[in-house]
C-alpha cells in the first residue's frame, strides 16, 4: 500500500490550518474571534467560533451560577422530603440550651456528629432518653439537619404518628407506602417519641420491618423515647424483636435527666 497521497493529505488535516481570524471583533474587550474550520456528519463543511475572553468568562460565570442554583434546589428537595417540624427546622447543637441534666446527651450527639461519616457509614445510631420537654427532639433534630446539610437523605418520622396515619382507614396505600418507604430509605432516620404509640401487634410488626431493615443496610438511626431502655414497657410497647436491635452495638444510648424546661418557661 501507497503511504504517500495520505502523508501528502495529512498537513491539511493540522489544527493550525484550521483555526483562523474571523475578521471579526468582540464589542466588549476588542478582541479578535477566532474560528475553527470542521466537517459535520453528513460532510459539510462548518465553522465554529471560538467565544472571546470576556464571553468564555460570561460562560463560566453562567455555569457556576446554574450549578448553585441545581445545589440549591437539591438542597430544599431534601429539607422538604425530611418533614422536619418546623420548630426544629433550624435546629443545631450550637442553638440547643443546655440545662443541667443534658450535659451527657449533649456530649454524645457532639461526639457522634464529629465522627459522623464514620458512624453512619457503619450505622451507628443514638438512642436519646428522658422526659417530655427535655431536648431530646432538638438534639435528634440537629442531627438530621447537620445530615441535610452534608448532601445525605435524613427524615423525620414521629412514630405514633406515623403509625397511625399508616393504620387501615387513616391513608390509603400509595401514603401508606409513602410513610413506610421514607422510613426504610432514608440514609439518616430520626424515630421521635418511640414508646408513646398505641401497642398493638399490627405496630410491632411495623417496627421490626423498620428497624431491621435498617440494622441489615447500615443506615442509622436516632430514637428517642420518654421511656428507658431498662424500664420493661419499652420492651412491652415495641415488642422483644425490635427492643433487641435497640440493644444492640448498632446504638448508644443516653439519658437526659433534665424536667420539662417548657413547662418552666411558662
């Protein structure tokens, strides 16, 4: 085979034989804009200008702008996906009160977050114990706003709530699934007031699918209860199955001895 008429043919094919000045000139920094000289598909020949210095840097400028805007909208997607209450939509461990009787839960959570890629990573999860109005919600809630905050799915699920509107009757099953999948998806899941639902079988069963589910993929978990981990009707509320993926090395738990500080306010 003759290399010849191809070595002959190749320096028409060079990228200096193809750039070339337009003649024309940007309104805006003077500068010269320079074309590029290429074939499309079908073999037609075509130019393409190349945007001068201000124009590429407009284009940057639009495209950085475009991707906060996408991060933005990502951002509220997640927040409106969690559901958290909006009293603790805004809730972190800098804004949590601190009154005596909170200050080993308060160490638990700040320990936690610092090691947060490594403990949800590996599913570790808190339990958060104590009376009505003690912190217990705020502190779980920083949580899942320091989640939100890191790019990750958290949710929010109040759990005699949610059981509730899951029972025949109170949603139909596209909502019931709804509740139900938000629970076994999320990547970070705060279960709030565990123990205050009605007991039944039918919610027990509802629990375990939770909290196995969760303990099998890794994802973790924040519980807090008005009930103790040592005290029996935990175990009677939510039934012997899930009471030992509660007591497992999955969590640490924690108790706040503090009083109800609202009540106090008022």
């Amino acid at each position: 085979m003759n290399d010849k008429p191809m070595q002959a043919l190749a320096p028409s094919f060079s990228l200096r034989d193809r750039v070339f000045d337009t003649g024309e000139v940007c309104p805006k920094c003077g500068a010269h804009i320079m074309g590029l000289k290429f074939f499309d598909l079908d073999g037609q020949p075509r130019i393409l200008k190349k945007p001068c210095p201000c124009r590429d840097a407009e284009i940057k400028a639009e495209d950085a702008a475009k991707k906060a805007r996408d991060r933005e909208r990502a951002r509220q997607h997640r927040r409106e996906w969690a559901e958290i209450p909006n009293m603790f939509s805004d809730a972190t461990l800098k804004g949590y009160r601190r009154v005596p009787g909170t200050e080993e839960a308060f160490e638990a959570v700040k320990e936690y977050l610092l090691s947060r890629e490594e403990n949800w990573r590996e599913g570790k999860g808190l339990i958060l114990m104590g009376a009505v109005g003690c912190g217990k919600t705020h502190l779980g809630c920083a949580v899942l706003n320091c989640a939100l905050e890191d790019g990750y799915h958290a949710a929010y699920w109040n759990v005699p709530q949610q059981l509730e509107m899951m029972m025949y009757g109170h949603a139909d099953n596209t909502d019931q699934m709804r509740i139900l999948d938000k629970a076994l998806l999320a990547d970070v899941l705060l279960l709030d007031n565990l123990g205050a639902e009605k007991a039944s079988d039918w919610t027990r069963k509802e629990l375990v699918i939770i909290l196995d589910e969760r303990y099998r993929e890794n994802r973790p978990t924040i519980v807090t209860s008005n009930l103790m981990l040592t005290d029996g009707e935990l175990r009677n509320t939510c039934g012997a199955r899930a009471y030992s993926r509660l007591c497992s090395d999955h969590f640490k738990a924690v108790a706040l001895t503090a009083a109800d500080y609202r009540r106090k306010q008022a």
